[in-house]
C-alpha cells in the first residue's frame, strides 16, 4: 500500500469511529416502507440518532424534518446542524429522512413522518426519553410535513400487528420555521407539486392545506418567519397562527422584517439568529429544557 492510500484509508477510518451508532441512520420500516415503488436509497426512509450528553439531558426529543421543497433535503442546515443545536440544549434530537416527490406523493411523506414519531415513542425508554416529551421541528416544506403530522395525527391502530403501529402519532409542541402551510393561493408551488402531482382534486389540496385542519388538540405550536420571505409567502405562518388562535391551540410567532427563505440556524445573521434563543426561552415554557419558565 502507498503512502496516498495509506492517509485515506487512515481518514476513512478516522471518519467511521467518528461515526458513532447513536448518529447511524435507521430505516423506517426494517422491510421496506409502505408503496415503496424500489428499493433503492430514495425509496427508504430514514431517521438518525443524535442523542443529547448524558451530563445535560433533559430527558426530552424533537424530530427534525429539513425542508427542501420536497425535491430534496438541506439535511445539513436544517438537518444535522439542527439538531446538534438541540443537543447543547439537552434535547435528543432525529433527523429524518423522508420520501420525496416525484418519485412519491401524499400520503407517503405523511406515512413517513407518523412512523418517525412512533418510532421514537415506542422506543423512549430505550433512548431515555419522556414519551410525552417528544415534539418535532420542520424547515419550508418540511414545515409543512410537520405541521401535516401535528394536523393529521391519530392514536395509533390497538390491534396493528406491528406494535410500531399501535402508538400515538400525535407530537406534544411543534416548531415551524419559514413553513409551507397551505396548498392554496398562497403555497410555494413546487413543493405543492411535487407533494400533490400535477392535477391535485380540491379535496386533496383542501387536505392538506394545514390551516385548514387545526382544531383544539392541535399541539401548541412556534412559528418563525420572515415577512420578505420571497420563495414561502409570510402568509402562510400567518394563517396558520390565526387559526391556532380561533381554535384556542397555544402558539408564539416571531416575524422578522427582513430575511432570506431558507436561513436555518442563520449563524451569519444575529438578527435572524436570535430566533433560536426565543425558541429555547419557549421550549423552557414547555418544559423541554432546564430553563425557567417565563
């Protein structure tokens, strides 16, 4: 072996016990998810580990949907960094990895996005969480994922043979940043049609316009958007928190002025940035932090 091969194989190595097996993606479903068209990386969801240190944990989690338009996933700004994030807050986090369109449309991000939660449920005492601490954050048209899973949850099936399947679905706080909310006038069109298809009916663009689907069980909600948002109208969070508003479902939002879509965890901005301290201060409310209440 020659000394270049030598450093990489050293590299490669160096990299793999980095790689510890708590960040190691796990699928969805051990034999394959439901519809899956193949069985290719594009056809099997994900969801990835990132436990909080043992010295801060709070016994609490949140799933993390990156955004992407559902054409793809910024899995590293809005996945992995997030998440890292939510571990210095001692908040065990999941990033998943979810179907995406063309190739898939609804119900199958929404399939996805239930197991993810179900997963992490029935498995908390394993992970040490709280089961009823278990919250989810999504980025754009992850937003809208996340909000579709906080609109559209059930109670899990009692007689499912796969015990997976008997578990609430239901996430207890969600975080939405920049999110797709409707399907409507005011949507982002790409992420609706590659969520929807070309020729969607009214009633599936009714569906899943979230707006539409709060009630008072939908689970209290913190909203961040900016209001020159030029790809995902501010609308969108707008009409969202309204009807959090109507249906007396507990909710905080933060409209910035000024911003980019798709900032995440803006580290290059501190007006922008400062959304994650206001989020923290907010998961502290809830009780998913150490911090104090207000």
């Amino acid at each position: 072996m020659n000394y270049r091969n030598l450093i990489f194989f050293t590299l490669v190595l160096i990299f793999v016990m980095r790689l510890t097996p708590a960040q190691t993606p796990m699928p969805l479903w051990e034999n394959g998810a439901p519809n899956a068209v193949g069985k290719e990386p594009v056809d099997t969801p994900t969801i990835t580990p990132f436990p909080a240190p043992k010295e801060t944990a709070t016994s609490s989690a949140i799933i993390v949907f990156p955004g992407g338009g559902y054409s793809h996933l910024s899995d590293i700004k809005e996945g992995s960094d997030v998440a890292k994030w939510l571990n210095t807050l001692g908040i065990t986090a999941f990033v998943v990895k979810y179907r995406l369109g063309m190739r898939y449309h609804q119900p199958n991000q929404l399939l996805d996005a239930a197991r993810a939660m179900r997963i992490v449920r029935s498995r908390s005492k394993e992970w040490n969480i709280d089961a009823n601490r278990i919250g989810i954050l999504g980025f754009s048209a992850g937003g809208h994922l996340a909000s579709s899973l906080g609109t559209h949850f059930d109670a899990g099936a009692a007689e499912a043979k796969d015990e997976i399947d008997r578990v609430s679905s239901r996430p207890d706080l969600m975080i939405l940043i920049y999110p797709v909310i409707t399907m409507g006038e005011l949507t982002h069109g790409g992420s609706k049609l590659n969520l929807l298809g070309p020729n969607p009916t009214t009633e599936l663009v009714k569906l899943y316009s979230n707006e539409l689907q709060v009630t008072k069980d939908t689970p209290p909600t913190f909203l961040v958007h900016s209001a020159a948002d030029p790809a995902v109208p501010v609308e969108n969070s707008l009409m969202f928190a309204d009807a959090l508003r109507k249906a007396k479902a507990p909710f905080e939002m933060h409209i910035y002025e000024q911003g980019p879509h798709g900032f995440g965890l803006a580290p290059t901005n501190p007006v922008l940035a400062s959304w994650t301290n206001r989020c923290a201060d907010w998961l502290g409310v809830r009780g998913f932090t150490k911090a104090k209440a207000r």
